[in-house]
C-alpha cells in the first residue's frame, strides 16, 4: 500500500507466524501463569496435606495409646489381669497397626506378664524403638517414623507410658502404624490436583480466547483506522467505546482523527487561498502590464508622432509603473504582518498626536470634494503601546476610503475616547454611501474591491494591511455600515495608564 507521498506503507501479512500474534502470546502467558500457579499450589496443598495427615495419624496413635494405658492402669489397680488379657487379645485383633505391652524391668512393681504382650528381648527392636520405650519407662510420650526392617515399609511408632497403682510407670504401650497407606492417600490427592490443573489449563484456553480477543480487536481496528488515516480518509473513526487505556487510546486517535480532518480543511482552505492569490495578483498586474506594453510597443513602432501625445503616453506608462509598484509593496507589507514570527516594535503612542500629524493630510486629499474633518476627544493624551508609523498607515487607509466613497460637502468624524475600563475606542465614521450587508464579512479579504467607479484604482489590499495592522497591536476592529447612510469604523486598543508609562 502507497501513501499519497509515494512512500510505502507496510502492512501487516495476514499469514503471520503463530508465535508472533498478539493471540498466541497473552495465551502462552496466561497458560503459563496458570500452569506455575496450580504446580506451586500443588506443592504447597501436597506438604500442607502430607503434614496434616501425618500428625493427624500420630494423634490418633497417642489417643489410643492413652487409652489402652488409661486401661492398663485400671486392670493393675483391680487386679483384674484376666479381663487386661482379653483387652489385649481383642487389641491385637482388632487394631490395624500393631499393639505391644511392655513391662518395665526397672519398676519397683513392674506390669504382670499376664498384660505384657512381647519382651524386649523378643521384639529385637531398632534403636530409635529402644529410645521410645526407654522413654515411655521414663514418663514420656514419644513417636519415631521410619523404615521397618521387619515390615519392610514406613511406619510410625509411638510408646505411651502405663502407670501403676502408686502412680509408678510399671509398663509401656506400643502402637505401630504403616506410613505407607498415609502415602497412598497423599498420592491420589496429588493425582486429583494434576488432574484439576490440566482442566483448568482446558478452560483457561477459552478464557485466554474471549481475553485475548477482547484485547486484539481493538487494536486491529486502530491499526485498521490508522491504516486509512495513512490513505489520507480522515473521516474514519474507530468506533470503539471502552473505560479503559485501550479505550483512551481509541479516542485519543480519533481526536486525532479529528484534528487531521481540520487541517485537511485548513490546508484547502490555505491552497485556495494560494490559488486566489496568485489568480488575483496575475489579474492586477496583467494589466498595467498589457497598458504599459501597447504604449511601448506604440512609441517603439513610431505611430505616435505628436510629441504631446508621446508625452501624454510616457505619463500614462509612469502612472501604471507607479500602480505596480504600490501593489508589490502592498503585497510585501501583508506578507510580512501576516508571519506569526512578525512582532512590531512598540513605544508609547499619544493617538491623538497621530491624527494631529494626518489631518493636514486628509484635508489635502478631500480638498476636491470639499470634506471637512471633525476630530473630538475626552481627553488631551490617549497612550498606548504601539508602532507610530504603522499605527499612522492603518489609520490613513481608513480615512483614505472615507473621503473616496463621500459625496461632496460631507464630513469624516473621528473621536478618541479613554474608557474608564481601560481602553482607547476610535471611530472613524464618514457620510458616504455605505457598504451592503452582504459585503461586510468580505471587505478585510485580500483583492476584495467593490464594482464602485470610486474604487477602479484600487488594490484591494489597503483593509486587509489595516486589519493585520490592529491585530499586531492586540486591538480590535469592527465596522458598521448602512447603504446611503455611511460607514463608521471602530478601534479598540489597551490604554496606558500614568502608572504604566512610568514603568515602561
């Protein structure tokens, strides 16, 4: 795809490889996430539940332990040996693990043989075995856990201590346990947890789909919008309305859009004008141009003769040569007060000294037509910041105008007054023949002239200058006008106060 510069603009290809989609990633990413979150799971819930169920299944054996002793106790203290033999006989049935009594050899009056079930000597037991029973003898409570040599798997081994009548420990109670069914139980749970994962893992593919769908349809349609913004169709937008950074982003390209639109319109507006301008400037100068070539080309052939009128042709030829040149300096003028970069240098201004020095001047030029120039002010000074040469100019092209479009025998009233706000309002209002309604938006555009015979020799540039003029100096001008009353033009400028020329 080419842009309208003649640049290449990539696409993107739609048979991208799978791994570098947006798609392929955030799945990956979640898959992943969801994969390390149920193996560490795992692994905590497996230690957790390995060691929940090992002490589970040591308290169990100290419950027993206590209980088969508690009633060891009671079969010593009754001298009940016969029904402590048939206890143990149904223990030993009964129980799952093994139960051994012991009498203790170091006891003043150890445990009957008829309640003990093996001899030390008999069990041939380890040494941590050896440690709990020395320890039950002792008073104590202890477990080992380890490997069986005679089972031949894990088992857990606790030694519970079995007191006499005088509260002597006569004897211990052994439980034995295998670990190994613990184990198994610990395994089908690990199984269990590796299934769920692998199941979440399923649905967090769908998941992972609606998620990464949600997130890359968006950004496919921006890319889409800026793509067609590229191809200079400013009016796409993205249509996407979401309260989130994808959404910000959405309409931060569709202002985007929005101010690429503008300029599009500024930038026709902009070429028009280009096209106005030199279509205006070639019409102006065609013709003096074409006049002053018919008098040279008449002189040179020598059809004109009479020295009068040969005279008479040099003098037309000077006037539009002069024509000329004040059009290239009109355009030269509004050139540079339209660059932004352009700044006047300003001084303090009295603006009644201004009209003070141009009144000699549009006496002299309404002289003719007999206008008389009635100038009234509230106030003898009136200052401002300003250039006086360029204020001067602005001022005389309005009042240039006001006598060129006044009947005979009128009068151009100029009045400056100081507004307690703080600003100077001047009004120029002539009696001439007024401008139409239709015409005030246009009379500041550059070339606009009226088809009035009173402005043939005119420019067309005079009001735009006048204009740029006021607007360097941060004022303002409007104009009112009424057809065959007359046209009153209205300044408004920052005054200076005393306290303000002091600092300046």
């Amino acid at each position: 795809m080419q842009n309208k510069a003649g640049g290449v603009i990539v696409q993107g290809k739609k048979k991208d490889k799978l791994h570098n989609r947006l798609f392929t990633k955030v799945y990956i990413n979640y898959a992943f996430m969801v994969t390390l979150f149920a193996m560490i799971l795992g692994i905590i819930f497996m230690q957790l539940y390995q060691n929940a169920t090992i002490d589970n299944c040591r308290q169990q054996l100290f419950e027993q332990g206590r209980t088969i002793a508690k009633r060891f106790t009671e079969f010593i203290v009754n001298d009940d040996y016969d029904s402590g033999l048939e206890y143990l006989q149904i223990l030993i049935e009964v129980q799952q693990g093994d139960v051994w009594s012991l009498s203790n050899p170091n006891a003043s009056a150890p445990m009957s043989d008829k309640l003990e079930s093996i001899e030390l000597d008999e069990a041939d037991p380890s040494q941590e075995v050896i440690q709990i029973i020395n320890g039950a003898f002792e008073g104590k409570e202890m477990e080992t856990t380890g490997f069986s040599d005679i089972h031949e798997y894990m088992t857990m081994t606790v030694g519970v201590p079995v007191a006499g009548a005088n509260g002597e420990i006569v004897g211990a109670i052994l439980l034995n346990a295998k670990v190994a069914d613990q184990n198994s139980l610990i395994m089908n749970s690990m199984n269990l947890i590796v299934i769920s994962a692998i199941a979440a893992l399923i649905i967090s593919f769908f998941i992972a789909i609606l998620f990464a769908r949600q997130l890359t349809r968006p950004i496919s349609k921006m890319r889409e919008t800026a793509l067609e913004l590229a191809e200079g169709k400013y009016e796409t937008k993205t249509g996407i309305n979401r309260k989130d950074e994808i959404g910000d982003l959405a309409r931060t390209i569709d202002f985007l859009t929005d101010k690429l639109m503008e300029n599009e319109k500024i930038r026709k507006n902009l070429e028009q004008m280009r096209m106005d301008f030199f279509a205006n400037v070639s019409h102006e100068l065609r013709t003096p141009i074409t006049v002053v070539r018919a008098y040279t080309e008449s002189l040179v052939d020598g059809v004109v003769t009479d020295e009068a009128k040969r005279a008479q042709y040099y003098d037309k030829m000077l006037n539009e040569c002069k024509s000329m040149e004040r059009l290239v300096g009109d355009l030269l003028l509004l050139s540079k007060m339209q660059n932004p970069d352009f700044a006047v240098e300003k001084e303090p201004v009295n603006v009644i000294q201004i009209f003070d020095d141009i009144s000699r001047s549009v006496k002299t030029i309404g002289e003719e037509k007999n206008i008389n120039v009635e100038f009234n002010s509230n106030q003898e000074m009136a200052m401002m910041l300003g250039d006086y040469d360029r204020l001067r100019q602005m001022f005389l092209v309005i009042l240039d105008n006001a006598v060129k479009f006044s009947g005979e025998d009128s009068t151009i009233h100029i009045t400056v007054m100081n507004k307690s706000t703080g600003k100077i309002v001047i009004s120029i209002r002539d009696e001439g023949i007024g401008i139409p309604k239709e015409e005030l938006g246009s009379i500041f555009e550059k070339f606009y002239k009226s088809k009035l015979r009173q402005n043939a020799k005119g420019s067309g540039l005079g009001l735009a200058i006048a204009k740029q003029i006021a607007l360097k100096h941060d004022g303002n001008i409007e104009v009112y006008s009424e057809v065959g009353v007359g046209t009153e033009f209205v300044f408004t400028f920052d005054g200076l106060s005393e306290e303000q020329l002091q600092q300046v």
